[in-house]
C-alpha cells in the first residue's frame, strides 16, 4: 500500500546506535523522491520513465506517483510527448534565495576587516570554486599603503596555502570525491605528491608557509569548516614583516587571531 510507506519498521537484525536511529526515522516515499531528483539531476538531458524505473531498481507502480507529484510541485517537467522527465529551475531557485557564498561574505567581511585593522595585516577569504580556489572576499589595513589580494582571483588548489589548506580539511576517505566534485582533473595523482604535506596541516590545525607567488611573504591559513569538520572555505593572512617586527611576536599574534576568525564563522554555520 501507497501509505505503508511511512510506517517505522524496527530493524529485525538486531543492530543498534546508528543503524536503529536511521531505521526509527524511515521516510522511504520521501527516500524515493530525492533519489528521483538526485538521478535527474546528473543527466544533461531528460529520461523517460523505463529509464529512470531502471536506474532506481524499483517497479513502475512504486515510483509513478511520486515522479507525478514531482511534476504537480514544478520540480520536474514532463515533456509534451508525456514520458520524458527533466528538472526544472525550481531547485536551483530555492538554493539561490539564500545563496551560501553571499552569506558567509556578509558574515566574514566585518571581521575580516577587524582583523586586518588589529593586526596590520591584509586577508583574503577562499572557496573551491570549478577546479581552483576562488577569493570571494578582502580585506586589508589602512595606511598610506595596501597589499591585497584581488577579489576574482584564481588560485591552485595544489600549490597555495588556501588551496592545501581546503584539501587537509577534508576527510582524507573523501578527498578524492571533494576535489572532483570541485571539478579538478586527476585528483589521485596530485594528492599522492602532497598526501604528507596535508597530515601535517591538518594535524596542526592550520596552513603556515612561504607564499607560492611572492618572495618574503608568509601565507598562513586557517580553515573554516562545517559541523562535520570539513573545510568549505578557508581564511588566508598574507603576513609581511613589517621593520617593527623583527621577532616572531607580531607572526604568532596574527596566526591566534586569524584562528579565532575561522572558529567563530566555523560555528555560524
């Protein structure tokens, strides 16, 4: 029955924690549209019914109405021929009504500029974005002079401290999915080259280095990660000595605030 669906059934193989959890909190029609969705979504065109019953594994009845729905709710469109499915904007327009990008730089740029006015020092905010890390926000010091990163800019994932940074703070199981998720190419092949290189950062907590572009500027890095601990985003100083700061005081005070920064956008998302 259509409504059986809904019904919890307690798991017959005794396991508990977890598994139980997952199996008290069964959805499986709510199971049955996402996975419809989810299959869409990775075509570049439209697929008929067949295909679709075919890819879940599942018999017509069992998805008919649901796909129905779908169409009902303008989450997917129907092909006037009657068995072609393709989704439509709708999801895309919901996840832009917020967008997650827009938000974490209105949340950032207030405290990035703090940071920079404290400390001397310019910062930049990056995100994976098509194959690179892309610096979406600024901030630099006042003063008679300015050193900043350009907003736009492009960076290698593989070779700059935002970059390397990003990637130790993924789960290292899945870094692999993330970077060609993020749309990189041969992600095994770069990651055995650096696989040390990334325990380190992440065992550490942070990025510090020699920048890869400029001679005499250090790059240090903080990630700002989701509740699961992966790096969505990093923070990156770009320290320059400055004549007063011949020790390394001025380095490590910057280096502990720029980790506060990054926990405290951390904890607001």
């Amino acid at each position: 029955m259509e409504g059986s669906d809904d019904v919890d059934k307690k798991p017959a193989n005794g396991l508990g924690g977890e598994q139980e959890q997952d199996d008290k909190y069964r959805a499986p029609a709510l199971d049955k549209g996402l996975d419809i969705l989810e299959i869409l979504a990775e075509q570049s065109g439209s697929m008929t019914r067949t295909e679709i019953v075919r890819e879940m594994g599942l018999s017509p009845s069992q998805i008919f109405r649901m796909l129905e729905r779908l169409v009902a709710r303008g989450y997917v469109a129907r092909s006037e021929g009657g068995d072609r499915y393709s989704l439509t904007m709708k999801m895309f327009l919901l996840a832009n009504r917020h967008p997650p990008t827009r938000r974490l730089i209105a949340q950032a740029q207030p405290l990035m500029d703090n940071f920079a006015q404290e400390t001397g020092q310019a910062c930049h905010l990056v995100v994976p974005e098509a194959g690179n890390g892309l610096i979406v926000a600024q901030a630099s010091p006042k003063g008679h002079w300015e050193f900043r990163a350009r907003v736009g800019g492009e960076l290698d994932l593989y070779t700059t401290g935002s970059g390397l940074t990003l990637i130790a703070f993924q789960r290292p199981e899945r870094r692999v999915q993330a970077l060609e998720h993020w749309g990189c190419k041969q992600p095994e092949q770069h990651l055995a080259a650096i696989g040390a290189h990334l325990e380190d950062v992440r065992a550490a907590g942070f990025r510090l280095g020699p920048s890869g572009y400029l001679v005499g500027v250090t790059d240090i890095s903080a990630p700002i990660c989701d509740p699961g601990g992966e790096a969505f985003a990093v923070l990156t100083c770009a320290f320059i000595e400055h004549p007063a700061d011949r020790d390394s005081e001025a380095r490590s005070k910057t280096l502990a605030k720029l980790l506060q920064l990054s926990a405290e956008l951390s904890c607001s998302h």
